[in-house]
C-alpha cells in the first residue's frame, strides 16, 4: 500500500524532527494552562453545568491553539519536497499523485488527532473529583478532530502551492484567519452579504460540538470542506506538472 | 541497433512558458544499449530526461518506454523505469535503508521482497557500513551512490541517470563509472554527460543534443571522425612570434594559425604535409623549430564543434 508507506515516511519525518516535539510541548503546555485557568474560573463562578461551563471554553481554546498548531505541521508537506527535489523523484514512481496526496493527509491528521488526544488528560484528572459526563466530550474532541483535519486539508493544499515553507505557513494563517473572522463582526455586514458569509465559517461549524451536541449538516460541511481541499491540491500538484513548474 | 527499442522518442517537444526547451527532438535506445546523452547546459538533456522518467508530461510528440505509451499508460512506463536526477535529492533526516524501504514500498516491490531488494542494492552500491546513518549526515560521494540505488531498486530495466557523476571526486568517479559499466548487458542505461571521457569509455552511441535539436547521433570514435577532418600540429619556434605567425600563415595547406601557450597551433588538411610544409618554412628564415606535435580532436572538440556548427545528419 503506497499511502500507507507515504504516511510512514511522513510520520517517521515528523517524530524525527525537533520542531515537531517544540510545538507539541507548546500546544499541550498552553492546552494545560488553559484547562488551569478554565477550571479556576468554572470553581469561582460556581458553575453547574460542566458542559457549558467548562467543556465549551477548554474546546474552544484547544480549537484557537490548533489553529496555530496545523499551519506549522502542514507547510513542509509539500513545499519542503518540492525544495528539496524530491517530490520530482516520487512522480518518477509508479504512484498516483492521490496516493501521495491521501498518505501526506492522514499522517498530518494522525499527529493532530495524537496531540488533541493528549489534550483528554484533563477530563480524565478531573474525573477523580468531579462528576463528567462524557457525551458532549466525546463530541467536542470529535468536533477537534473534524475540524483539525479541515485545517489539515487547507495547509496541504497551499502547501502544495509554493516550495517556500514560510509562504505555505503564512497563507494557510491567512486563509484560515479569514474562515475564522468571517463573521466577527456582524454588525459591519448587510443582511445579504451576512447570509452568504455565515455558512462559510468554518468555526462558527464547531460551535455546537464544543456545547456537546453533533449535527449532520455540520459534520457534512467539515467533511466536504476537507474533501474540496484535497481535490484542489490534486489539481494544484497536476496543474504546475503540465505547466512543467518544479 | 540490438534489440527491441527501450526508448523510443518522437518529435519530442517541451515549452515552458515562451521558452521551448526541447524543440522537436527524435532518437531510439536499443534494448541492453548503454547511451551517451551529450550537450552543453541548458541544451534541453535534463528536461528531456524528467520527461522520460515521467515527471513531465511532453507538450507535443510520442515517447514510448519499454513500449508503453508515455502518457496514457505513466504507471507501466514508471515501473519500467530508475531514475537518477541531477544533484541527487534527499531527505535529510531519514536513514539511508528507511529511505530505500521507503521507496521500495513506493515502487511496489513485494512486501516479503522488500528486505532483499534493499540489501542487494545496498551492498551493489558500496553503502552496508552507512545503511543506518542519516542521508544529510552522509558525504556528496555517498549521497549520490544513495541516488543510484533508489534508481537500480526493484530492477528496472531501464535506467536514467541524469549527470550521475557531477560533484564527485576523481576516485568517486571512477568508481560510479566502474558501477555502470557492470550494468552493461543487463539494462539500458540512457546518460546525461557533459564529461565527454565518460562517454567515450562507456557508450557504444553517443546523442548530442544541442538548444532543444538533435545535432549528432552515432558512436563516439564515429563521431570523431566525422569532425577529425582537419589536421593539427602544435609548433613551437624561437623567432619572433608576429613574424612567425605570418610566415606561418602564408605556408601552401595551411588553414589556420592560433597562438598557443609560447607556440602556435596550426591546422590543415593533411597531416604529412602539413608538418614538412611548416618545418620547411621555419628553416628557410633561419628560426629553429624547438617543438612539433601532431594532435589528433579528441571527442571534447567533436563535442564543441558539432554544438557550435548546428546539425550534422548521422
């Protein structure tokens, strides 16, 4: 299996490399330091309600942190390759390019499940002191998952773009920032504009996974939003080889 | 030509943007051939080769490799083929036999294959005692036998090896050169070169390629005789150099005369001729003649002649 061995490869490439376990350490130290001060606050309001109250703000900052985790992961994915050369020296091999682009994602959406799994230390702390119950966990960290593999095909796909990591890096912030802020500001939109926006926010889908509760539509859209950034690195990578680009 | 054709490439063209790298180019490798690809930077020899070796499509023109249509069938032309590029690309970070495991899965050899291909291509390639030290870490001549190997992995029968001696030592050369002479008989092996001694101690036929145009085609002792026409000595006189030159110049037979490190270089059409007709006239001044050589243009000239004049049918 070709995916199977192009996901090894990159496995094997990011638990071979310092700046992976950096950012890991990062991501679970400010995962940590937020669970802290969630609880704290959670205990000083005198919350009931441990979804709402405490699962919602933890879930939603593990999602601010993936955020600037995912970016960091996917911008070697292609670009680095294609610096390199080698990604030239895998169109020499009997692969399909999907093989090569299905391989790349799942061992980017392994690492992001690995490291938001790591994140599930804190309920299970606080099992030992506190009632949880683990219904809207487990759709909060399925929400992470959904939307950390959206993330995931977005990276891929601008990595697929550029042989510059830092470019890949910057325009899947951009991107994502853009897919994040859509509807901030509501209030600055006309009703029109709103209308056509607010489907489009990619945060504003995980929302109710973070108060516990799994909607089709929005597991649908996370999915096909994936599924439209794999095929367009498809394109990409097919794209710049008729042009005859590096 | 021996045997079925490996590759088989017709009016092959390639455009990048507005530039036409390779402009209608047509050549067959025999089955079991070992051949030259010649030609000076930018000739269009590298992009040609990744089209072979399927990184590119072509923008115009039929290549068949082991008798698989290039773009219809990219996978079978593929499996068929090992390619070497220019400055061997790598990942760093991986150890060299995680590396070849890596593209011996990527290859599709036999899972329970896998492990013997690998060590056979390790120890053919002179790389057992570094097989677990990191690419990055290994010196250039290791990297490029790692080049090799990814290349010779599963046995296919046609390699393409794109400069497979650039940035090597002498003895490293040597060495590679050793290594692909072992493959003759038992593969193709279709080489991009501009070192022309490789060439000639490798090939049976040589093609020149030269801005995106077939220029010569044939063997290398061919191909030097087709352009060794001229004959050439190198003189040296004691006499005054501008006087020489002309006295030289005005010699019946004598084509040209260029100054040449504290001597002349004069060429003409015959050889026997030439040296008496120029001794002769050296002695009629009263200079003495210190030094006269006759010199045969190596395959190096050839090159540079048939690159600079244009075309030359074979």
């Amino acid at each position: 299996m070709t995916v199977v061995a192009v996901a090894r490869k990159e496995l094997a490439l990011y638990f071979g490399s310092l700046f992976f376990y950096a950012l890991a350490a990062v991501f679970l130290v400010l995962a940590g330091y937020r669970f802290y001060t969630n609880l704290g606050f959670f205990v000083l309001m005198g919350g009931t309600d441990v979804a709402r109250g405490l699962w919602q703000y933890q879930l939603l900052d593990v999602q601010g942190l993936l955020l600037v985790l995912v970016p960091l992961l996917t911008m070697r994915l292609f670009a680095e390759e294609r610096k390199l050369g080698t990604l030239e020296l895998l169109w020499t091999y009997p692969v399909r390019d999907v093989e090569v682009v299905v391989g790349k994602f799942l061992a980017c959406v392994a690492v992001v499940v690995l490291l938001v799994a790591a994140t599930a230390v804190h309920p299970v702390i606080l099992t030992r002191f506190y009632p949880v119950p683990p219904g809207p966990l487990v759709a909060g960290y399925g929400g992470l998952v959904l939307l950390g593999a959206a993330f995931v095909g977005c990276g891929l796909f601008v990595s697929a773009l550029t042989e510059s990591q830092l470019v890949a890096a910057a325009a899947t912030y951009g991107i994502l920032f853009f897919f994040w802020m859509v509807t901030w500001n509501e209030a600055a939109l006309s009703e029109g504009s709103l209308r056509l926006l607010l489907p489009l926010s990619l945060f504003d889908r995980f929302y109710p996974f973070a108060r516990g509760a799994i909607d089709t539509r929005d597991v649908a859209y996370l999915v096909l939003f994936t599924l439209a950034c794999l095929a367009f690195t498809l394109f990409a990578l097919d794209t710049r080889r008729w042009r005859g680009l590096r | 030509m021996p045997g079925e054709p490996a590759l088989e490439v017709r009016d092959l063209r390639k455009s990048f943007g507005r530039v036409e790298a390779v402009a209608g180019v047509s050549f067959r490798v025999g089955a079991g051939e070992i051949v030259g690809f010649l030609g000076p930077n930018g000739a269009g020899k590298t992009t040609t080769m990744r089209i072979l070796a399927g990184i590119f499509p072509p923008t115009a023109g039929e290549v068949r490799v082991a008798g698989h249509d290039l773009v219809r069938e990219p996978l079978a032309c593929r499996r068929a083929v090992g390619y070497f590029p220019e400055y061997a690309p790598f990942y760093p970070d991986l150890g060299v036999q995680a590396y070849l495991g890596f593209v011996a899965r990527m290859k599709r050899i036999a899972r329970a294959a896998q492990a013997g291909a690998v060590a056979r291509v390790l120890a053919a390639c002179g790389l057992d005692g570094v097989a677990h030290r990191r690419i990055g870490a290994l010196s250039k001549g290791y990297r490029q036998r790692v080049g090799l190997a990814q290349a010779l992995l599963g046995e296919p029968p046609i390699l393409l090896l794109d400069e497979p001696t650039i940035g090597l030592d002498p003895a490293q050369v040597v060495e590679m050169r050793e290594l692909l002479a072992g493959l003759r008989g038992e593969r193709t092996v279709f080489f991009s070169s501009h070192v022309l001694a490789e060439v000639a101690a490798l090939c049976e036929r040589v093609i020149v390629i030269a801005r995106g145009r077939l220029v010569a085609e044939g063997g290398p002792g061919e191909l030097a005789r087709r352009l060794g026409g001229r004959r050439r000595i190198v003189l040296k006189v004691d006499g005054p150099p501008a006087e020489v030159a002309g006295a030289l110049g005005a010699v019946p037979g004598v084509l040209t005369v260029e100054p040449a490190a504290d001597g002349f270089v004069v060429e003409g059409a015959s050889e026997a001729e030439l040296a008496r007709a120029v001794g002769e006239a050296v002695k009629q001044r009263g200079w003495t003649v210190l030094e006269l050589r006759h010199e045969t243009p190596g395959l190096e000239e050839v090159f540079l002649g048939l690159v600079r004049d244009g075309p030359h049918s074979a």
